[in-house]
C-alpha cells in the first residue's frame, strides 16, 4: 500500500505539488480502490493530476474524454462491422458452418475496445480518467455508475467480461451541472480549490524551473488578487504556469505595469475582464514593480458590446 | 476515546451529527467506507483522520466546506487547545451511539435501501441549494439598522402558493411548446431521420448474410427547454406578484424543468415549494428573510444569482423569466452587468413588467433603461390569456 507522504514526495518529483488532503485522497482512492471524483474551478490541476498519478503508478492513462451526447457504444466497445463484412465475404466458400462463421465474426478481433472496456482488460492496474463528466448526458452518467458498480461488462455475442484488476479512477469535473447523489455516494470526493499564495509560488518554482523568486510572487499575488475580482473567467494554476513561461521566454526577471499590459492575455481569457482589472488597477499597482503612472489595458470598453444579440459566447 | 468508547462508536455517532446538524447525506456504503479508511490512516494522528473522513463522508462541495468545522464542532468542542479529557462527555443521545451502534450492525443492503428510497419533500424540508441560499454570509446582515431600514426589512409576511386553474396551466403549456431550442447535438437512432446509420445498417445485415436489407437512420431530437423564474416579491411588486407566482406554478405544472426563485434585497430559491403547489398541494411558504416585501435590490440579487446558481442552471436551452417593476434602488451598473451575463449564456431573458399594463407608462426607470438592451421579450402578464398571449408572440421554431 502506497502512503500518503509517498504519494506527494513523488508527485512533487514530477513537479505536482499537492498537499495533505490531496495525498491522503489518493491513498483512499488507491486502497479502497473507489473512485475519487474531483471538482473545482478550471485550471487547478485535476485533469494533471490522473497523468501524474498513473507515471507514479508506472501504468497506463485510459482517458475517456466526456461530452454532450456522448453514449455508452462511445464508452465501452464497438465492432468492426466493415471488418466484420469484409471476413463474411472472404470465407464464403471454405466451407465452415454458419455457427463457426458466427463465432469467427463475433470474436474478440472485431472488437474495438474503447475507453472503459480497455480500463477492464488491462493485465496491470491502469488508471482510469472520466474528464469533465459533468459535461455528459445524465443517461451516460447512469451508464458509468452501473460500470463503476459492478466492474463488468456484458456483450452479448461474448459474455461477461470482468476486470482483472479494477482500474484507479478519477473523475473530475468543472460544476457545470449538478452530478447525481447516487454517483457521488460512489466516489470519494475531493474539492480541489485554488492554491494559497505559498502553494502557489511552490507550483511555480517546480513547474517552472529558473524562474526567479520575485517574479514568482508577484505572479502569485496578482493570481491571488484577480481570484478576489468578480471576473467572468478567473486565472487557475495553469494560467499562471502559461505566464511564468511567457515571462521566462521574454527574458523578464519581474513583473512592472508595462509588462502586465503586454503579457495579461496569457491570463484573461474574456474581453470583459479587462474592463474589470482596468477597474482594480489600484490594488495591482502595489504588486508589480515600478507603476508609472496610468496603463491603458487596450482592447474595447464595456460600453462597446456588440457581442449582445448578434455573436454567440461559449457556455463557461 | 473522546467522546464515545471506541472507534465505530465515535464514527458512526460523528455520522449521525452530520447527517443531523449539516445535512449531509451518508449512507451506510459510506459509513463502512470511513471505517476502512481509518484502517489505513494513523488514528492517533488528528490531522490524517480528517483528511480521511473527509473525502468519504463529504460527496458535494457544500459538504467539503462544512466537514472541518463539523469535525471541530463533534471531536473538540472545548477552547482551542483544550485536552479532550477535560471535556465533559456529551449526552448519548446526542450521537445516537444505540442507533449507530445499531446502523454499523445491520444488514448493509436494508440500510443501503433505506437511504436511496427518496424523501418526501415537505414545505419545511430545505434541499442543499436552499439550505446554502438561508446561510449565505451574503444575505443584509440582521443588525438593529438593518431591521429598521425601509429597505432591508425582514419579511412579514409569508406568500401562498397554490395549485392553479386549468386556464394558467393551458396558457403555460402553449408557452412552453412555443420555445423552441432547436435540435440536440446527438444522433439517435430513429425509424426515419436525416442522417444514414452506416454501423447500424451493417449490423443490422449480418441477420440477413450480409445483405444490408434494412436501411437505420439516425435523427436528432428536439431540446426540452428549461425555465428560471425569477420573482420580484419587493413590496412594489405587492399586487403582481401573487400572479407571477401563478404563472410560476402553471409553468412548474406542465414542465419537469423549472427552477424557482423570489427576491427582494436577498435571494431565494422556491423550486421545491413550487413543485408541490404544482402537484396540487397548497402551501404557503416559509421564512423569506430578504426575499420578499422589502425594498428592490435587483442588481446584486441577480448578481448572487448569477454566483450561486449560474453554472448549473444557464446553459443554451434555459430561458429566464424576471417578473419585476424594475424600481430597482441598487446601482444601475451591477444590474446591467448581471443582466448582460444572463443574456449571454441563456437562450432567452423575458421580463415581464406589471406596470406595462398600466396606461401612460412608459419604462424609464434607470434599472428598466439599462436592462432593456438585454431582454428580449419584454411584456406583461397578468392572467392566463396574457401569458396564452406572451407565447403566441413567439415566433414557432426559433427562441424567443
């Protein structure tokens, strides 16, 4: 059995830091081996840390990547019905029976295992990622409870596959929809939140090797301060790491007012969001290091909105 | 062992009060669970143990925040850094260690089912987004000011919601059949359809020797629409509000897709209420705090909409329903902001306003002005006809 402190000094070998709560999940979900569903906000780590945990684990990541209208066919197998023709036509004439043609067709060569059934099938324990369930149908997500459940799969020309060794599963998902009592009473849950200012400098300073410890805290706080702004896409940890990079590749050793309004697009990802730091350009102003004066945040003012009634916005 | 005996006492009893005291929901698969769990921690050690329990016995995000206070709250309910020894014992019957006892014991499946038989909602019973609406930090603090303020006065009195006539729920059922959302993004299989089912068809032949006799098609279904109604029960809105809480039900009684809220200076959240009015039970509702007969603030009430509810209940086949007079007292730009943000990710904003029945008037006020470039139905609604009417205005095929 994998202890928790293992579990985060070999995550944080990998450049994942993660602290007790996390780790102590993970031994859960690892000893129980029950699923552990994550949630919070975009951009933490969730997806990350499923990748990290099968290196750690040194096996494989089966990702099953959710979206609307996503159906169990999708999930689990499908045969390979040009295959499948294409072998009926060729052995026409050898002379086998039809039960033996039948059970040349139904076999497990024109089976196309897909995410979950290639979860149960493995020889090593693999772990198992169900990105963004939230994002699937509620059908679909009755389907996998009964998956997660039982831990065996049925097709009827083959029978009853069950799982060698029952897969290390991590959800996540972003709350774009509330998931089902009955799937979360399944899981074991871990709310993943932003990371503190320390937490965060640490992510940095392992996700991002040389780069500097000032401009590590300022990336920090000024991720922590526009966290606190009513923003419509608030910054995760990825679009800190996205910005340390940038500032890295451009030689910049620490933060100043001209180079936040070059580089704020590696953070804020909607139009109206400038408007609001714009706004809130005092608080900022004490974080970064020289401020001259007034920086115009470029782009469009709120007042010129013509993305109303004409251009679609994606869903957040 | 503080507070009770042994380990399962204190695990089972620590389960009774979050069920108890934070409305969590853990069943006996979880209650087992914890129990493995401390397996694998070190118990001696306080930290390890919460972080345990937490992921088991917490299942939503509500539950997450609330676990470590709870934890607080059962295992060291003395001052901070008080030995635990020290502590007086707490009652039996507080933990109910006897029916925990009795829950650890019994036969996993009949607890199990216990559980997932569903609760009879009762106008009391507070579901989780309304337990989180009442203790929201962000309701006008109850402070002696505040009691006396014309505008964050604390409700009186207590609105009815009652089952509706056949007239509403026919007016309310054309209105929902005229919002059309458009098709789903998902290929279903169907008898007839737009789209050549090539799988299926080649599946389908391997009855006939390969011969593809029977053609499959595919279709995309049509999307149901979902309904937020949003009702302005300020004391402005003292007559027409009772109506919009009507057409609130009628909707509520012909669609499974209602979500329901009232609001004044504070946000309320009504679907559960309106749901049993729909089944034909009357009731009238319970403490509204800021979320009726007080003054307007519609600007941070939808705003705190938008924070609380947004995610799980915008989305391209929802259309918001505001029934308000738009006096609104807060600032003109956190409305418009809120409003722009719902437009933005709804099908469809309706603003029904019961002035607009009054004659002369015209919508002028500062929260109508600057809302209006965001709606796009604005209208009044009065009676079933009027709301026969609203739908009979929306164009078949298209959103509103």
């Amino acid at each position: 059995m994998i202890d928790a402190a293992v579990i985060r000094d070999r995550f944080r070998d990998r450049g994942f830091i993660v602290d007790e709560a996390f780790a102590t999940a993970l031994q859960l979900a690892l000893a129980l081996e029950k699923p552990l569903l994550i949630e919070g906000p975009a951009g933490v780590g969730k997806t990350e840390s499923a990748k990290v945990l099968s290196d750690v684990l040194d096996t494989r990541l089966i990702r099953l990547q959710c979206y609307e209208g996503l159906d169990s066919l999708s999930a689990l197998y499908e045969w390979n019905y040009p295959r499948q023709m294409l072998h009926a036509r060729l052995t026409e004439a050898d002379g086998s029976t039809l039960e033996q043609r039948e059970a040349q067709i139904f076999s497990e060569k024109f089976l196309l295992k897909r995410p979950l059934l290639e979860a149960i099938t493995q020889e090593q324990r693999p772990v198992l990622l169900v990105d963004e369930v939230d994002r699937a149908d509620e059908a679909f997500e009755a389907f996998l409870l009964e998956v997660l459940g039982e831990w065996q799969v049925t097709i009827p020309e083959l029978g009853t596959i069950r799982a060698q060794h029952r897969p290390a599963v991590i959800l996540t998902s972003n709350r774009t929809r509330e998931l089902s009592d009955a799937l979360r009473r399944r899981c074991l849950f871990l709310w993943l939140p932003y990371p503190s200012l320390e937490r965060e400098i640490e992510i940095l300073h392992a996700r991002v090797p040389g780069l500097s410890g000032r401009l590590a805290q300022q990336i920090a706080q000024l991720m922590q301060l526009l966290r606190g702004l009513p923003l419509q896409k608030a910054p995760g940890v990825a679009e800190s790491l996205d910005w340390a990079l940038a500032l890295m590749s451009l030689h910049r050793d620490h933060l100043d007012a001209a180079t936040v309004e070059q580089t704020i697009g590696c953070v804020l990802k909607v139009h109206e969001d400038r408007a609001v730091l714009d706004a809130h350009r005092q608080q900022m102003m004490p974080i970064v290091a020289d401020s001259p004066g007034r920086v115009e945040l470029g782009g469009y003012g709120l007042d010129t909105d013509f993305g109303i009634g004409s251009v679609t916005t994606p869903r957040r | 062992m503080y507070p009770f005996g042994s380990i399962p006492e204190n695990l089972a009893a620590f389960c009774a009060f979050l069920r108890r005291e934070h409305r969590f929901t853990i069943d006996v698969r979880q209650l087992r669970d914890a129990a493995r769990a401390l397996d694998v921690v070190t118990v001696t050690d306080e930290r390890a143990v919460r972080d345990a329990l937490r992921p088991v016995l917490a299942s939503t995000f509500r539950d997450a925040s609330a676990f470590d206070t709870a934890f607080v709250q059962f295992f060291f309910p003395g001052p901070a850094g008080a030995p635990q020894v020290a502590l007086p014992r707490p009652h039996r019957d507080v933990g109910g260690p006897t029916d925990a006892e009795k829950e650890l014991k019994s036969e996993p499946g009949e607890r199990a089912r216990d559980h997932e038989r569903p609760e009879i909602p009762t106008p009391g019973a507070l579901s989780s987004l309304e337990t989180a609406a009442q203790t929201d930090t962000s309701a006008p603090p109850a402070t002696a000011l505040g009691r006396y303020s014309p505008i964050d006065a604390e409700a009186q009195s207590r609105p009815e919601l009652t089952p509706v006539d056949r007239a509403w729920r026919d007016a309310a059922r054309v209105l929902v059949r005229r919002v059309h959302l458009g098709l789903a993004r998902r290929w279903r299989p169907a008898p007839s359809g737009q789209r050549f089912d090539l799988r299926r068809t080649l599946r389908a032949s391997l009855h006939t020797v390969g011969e593809p006799l029977v053609v499959r098609w595919l279709r995309r279904r049509k999307q149901s629409p979902r309904f937020v109604v949003i009702v302005d029960g300020s004391r402005s809105m003292a007559d027409a509000a009772a109506t919009a809480l009507d057409m609130t039900v009628a909707i509520a009684s012909v669609s499974m897709h209602v979500e329901a809220f009232t609001f004044s200076t504070g946000l309320q959240r009504i679907t559960e209420q309106v749901r049993l009015a729909a089944a034909g039970q009357p009731l009238r509702l319970g403490r509204m705090r800021y979320a009726w007969g007080g003054g307007t603030a519609i600007g941070p009430c939808l705003r705190e909409f938008l924070r609380r509810f947004g995610d799980r209940l915008l989305g391209r086949e929802t259309t918001v329903i505001i029934a308000s007079d738009g006096l609104d007292v807060g600032d003109v730009i956190v409305l418009r902001d809120a409003i722009r943000e719902i437009r933005r990710r709804s099908a469809a904003v309706i603003w029904l306003n019961p002035l607009l029945d009054t004659a002369g008037y015209e919508p002028t006020a500062s929260g109508m002005t600057i809302a209006r470039p965001y709606i796009t139905t604005f209208a009044s609604v009065c009676d079933p006809p009027a709301l026969a009417r609203l739908a009979r205005t929306m164009r078949p095929g298209v959103s509103p």
